[in-house]
C-alpha cells in the first residue's frame, strides 16, 4: 500500500483535491451552477450554521453524486450496541475486565460494525448530551458497507491491529498508539488485517477540542501540527449487488442500499473532517519538584460540557516519561473522583498494577468510588530510593473520564464473560503501618 498522505493541523481550514482532478474546488464560491467536472456541490454541517466563528464547523464536498442517492432506511439489528442505561442494576463497585475476546474469523466473520459492544454510557442521545464507550472486536474488512453516526463524534483507540479507513475526505490509516476522531455524521468503511480489537469514546451532541493550556502557555500537550487530515481520495465505483450504507440514528441500526461506493468525493475544503493523532507526539508535562500534578495534565482532547471547566469526556493517556518528583509517592494516589474513570491499556503495563490490568481490557471506577495502587505497588513505591526513572517505558495506559455517572451494559457485567470477579481482592492485603508513638516513618523502617 503506498503510503498516505495527510494534511497537518487541528482543527484548520484545510482544501483538498484528488490529484486526478485538479481544479475540482470551485474557485471563489462553494455551490456554482454548475461545478467544476460536473461535480455535485454538498454541504456537511457539523455545528449550528450560528454557532460562534470559534466553534462553526463545516466541510463542502465535491463529489460524483451526493449521498442522497440512496434507497430508504430500513431498520436492522443492532447487534450489542445499545444506549439503554437501565438494562441492568446499577454497580458502584470498583470494575475490571480482562482483555475483550475477538472472535476469530476462522469461527465467525466478523466486520467493525458487527463487532461493537457497548460497555458503558450515560445522558441522552436525543438532546446531544452524554457519552458512550464501546468495545470493536473484529476480524473482517467492512467491504462494500459503510457506517456513520447521526448521534455523536467516535475518538477511536485501536490496541490490537491496524485499522485502514475509507472516508469521505480520504483514506487514514490507525495503527495501535495512534488514535482518530471521526466526526458525527461522516462516513466511513474499515479494513482490517488480523484479529482486531479496540476501544471508542462517543460523545453525543459536542466536538472533541484540544485543552486550554491556561499557564502552560502556547505550546506543549497535544501540539495542533501533530494532528493529520486525509487528502481527497475518490472511487468512482459502481456496485451492482449494491452497497449498504448503515446509520446509528438515536441509539438504533439503519441500512439502505445504493449503487455506488460513498468515497466519491473529488474534493473537498473546510474544517470538519476526520482526523487522526499519533499518540508517542504528546509533549508531557509533569512534576519536577515534589507532588504530582493532577491527572489533568495528560489530557489530549477534551469534549467540553456547557459548564465551565467540566468535560463530558476528556481522552487522558499515560505515557512514557520521567519520573523526578523527590520525597513523594510516586504512583497514582488513593483517590475518590466525582467523575466517572474508564481506563484501558494499548500495551505494556500500568505504573499502578503490574498485573490483572492488561492490554485489551479495562476497567471502571464510578464517581467517589475509592481506587488506587494495589497493596504491591504501594509497598514497593513506599520504599524506593527516589533517583530519576523512567516511568511507562513500552506502555500506553489511557483514560476516557466523565463528569457524568455512566451505567454499565448488561454485555459489559454478564454476556462479555470477561468481568474480573476478583478485582476488589488487589486491595486486600492493604495493611497498617501507623505508628502512633512515632512521628517520623524513618524510624519505623
Ligand atoms: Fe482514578
């Protein structure tokens, strides 16, 4: 496969034209009488047409025939994806899962969209507020299917194969420590390679911003330049057996057929487009006196709420760094949060459990449930000798954190089989140390 090409920047407003057709954007307006190689003129609108400058967001496309050109939509099962909040009791319990099963392909072929399973989710669809977290487990390219949500944008995190995707604006390819947003309503088709696993963040309703870097300054975190849009890339493919456009709509799966392939935009320009980010690029910021700083600080992207400073969801990772600070505990504190805390691992081990907590699994800590190191990490990080280290080394821990308290699915506690009954038992072997007639730890050691 020759290698892709991408525009950088986040968030900008960008052009782009299959190199086959150069001029294929209109020159000075958006919707001519008639477009340049008799090209349909479509908007896709991803804010209110009055949302403010800063956050107005709208892509034109240029395409062969626009995406009208479909039969009608048809209702179709929709497998385990489900924004019901209510299937099963509510669990405030500290919650593990071991690595999500894919099924093998040798078993069952089975495509992105036939591999969702939500997990986790809270708010409402329907008044574009709330979250979901699903699980894709996958063994089959989508071929002549596509998929796109009319509910919310998807931040996608594969941990296991690389995923090759077709869009509208062109083709990205997201290999694992690498991360895409698809935004609501574009459409798209996967490739795979292997058995393929990952995890995606969904938020109804709002866009995923870079953070506010607030004293930090101008640079630093996610960098806008590391960011990569795909460059126009059309097929101008007729499909005789027909092509299945599939449609999240409000929580349910649609299907309609057309005869031609949906990637036959020949051109595009704006600043609504797919996107995606290599997560080694994270410029990390951290403690270099004593303390930690608060997790905050490892955010990549943040899909803000209307309230100042909480998020829907912010998308954290852990990444490889220093580890300085002097006279302090290193690892992650004890802690209880008001917010909801999913954390899974592309690879490598979590600073805070060298076990049970693997690649491919997950877990989730409900707002004020108490979490932290298990009993091992905390006795060995009592005792270590403070010299600089590296922490995380081969590793890519993240988290997707809530301020909403997000309802586990019934396939997320029972039909996934992969809940880890046992988690509770790490924090077990906690013990005392108090020492009420001695002040000074060193003492007691
Ligand atoms: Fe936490």
């Amino acid at each position: 496969m020759a290698e892709l090409k991408y525009i950088s920047g986040f968030g900008n407003e960008c052009a782009s034209e299959d190199p086959r057709c150069p001029g294929a954007l209109p020159e000075g307006q958006n919707n001519p009488q008639v477009c340049p190689y008799n090209l349909y003129a479509e908007q896709l609108s991803g804010s209110a047409f009055t949302c403010p400058r800063s956050t107005n967001k709208r892509s034109w496309l240029y395409r062969i025939l626009p995406s009208v050109s479909h039969k009608s939509f048809e209702f179709i099962d929709q497998g385990h994806i489900t924004h019901n909040w209510d299937e099963v009791d509510p669990d405030p319990n500290q919650l593990r899962w071991k690595p999500f099963e894919i099924p093998k392909a040798s078993q069952e072929k089975v495509d992105f969209v036939n591999g969702l399973h939500t997990l986790c989710g809270a708010g409402d669809i329907r008044s574009n507020n709330g979250l979901a977290i699903h699980i894709f487990l996958c063994n089959t390219s989508m071929g002549n299917r596509c998929f796109y949500n009319s509910d919310g944008d998807l931040l996608i995190v594969p941990q296991k194969g690389k995923l090759l995707i077709y869009t509208e604006f062109g083709k990205m390819l997201v290999q694992p420590n690498e991360i895409c947003v698809i935004q609501r309503g574009m459409q798209f088709s996967i490739d795979v390679f292997e058995e393929t696993r990952g995890y995606i963040l969904e938020v109804y309703g709002v866009h995923f911003e870079l953070p506010d870097l607030g004293p930090i300054g101008a640079n630093g975190l996610a960098n806008p330049r590391d960011f990569l849009i795909p460059v126009a890339w059309y097929e101008d493919r007729q499909v005789p057996g027909g092509y299945t456009v599939i449609n999240k709509y409000q929580g349910k799966l649609f299907a309609a057929r057309q005869d031609v392939s949906p990637f036959n935009v020949v051109a595009w320009h704006g600043n609504y487009t797919p996107y995606k980010y290599n997560l080694e690029n994270f410029m990390v910021i951290n403690s270099v006196a004593f303390d930690h700083a608060d997790p905050s600080i490892f955010t990549v992207l943040t899909a803000k709420s209307v309230r100042p400073g909480v998020a829907i969801a912010d998308f954290v990772i852990f990444p490889p760094r220093w580890g300085v600070a002097d006279k302090t505990f290193r690892p992650p504190y004890y802690h209880r949060n008001c917010m909801s805390e999913f954390m899974g691992l592309i690879k490598g081990h979590y600073e805070a459990k060298q076990s049970g907590f693997l690649p491919g699994g997950g877990s989730l800590h409900s707002p004020m449930t108490p979490h932290g190191p298990d009993a091992d990490c905390f006795e060995k990080a009592s005792k270590a000798k403070l010299a600089p280290e590296r922490i995380a080394d081969g590793t890519m821990a993240f988290m997707f954190e809530s301020s909403l308290n997000m309802a586990v699915t019934k396939w997320g506690l029972k039909t996934s089989n992969c809940l880890d009954e046992n988690y509770y038992k790490c924090w077990e072997p906690l013990k005392s140390h108090f020492t009420p007639n001695s002040r000074n730890p060193a003492e007691t050691n």
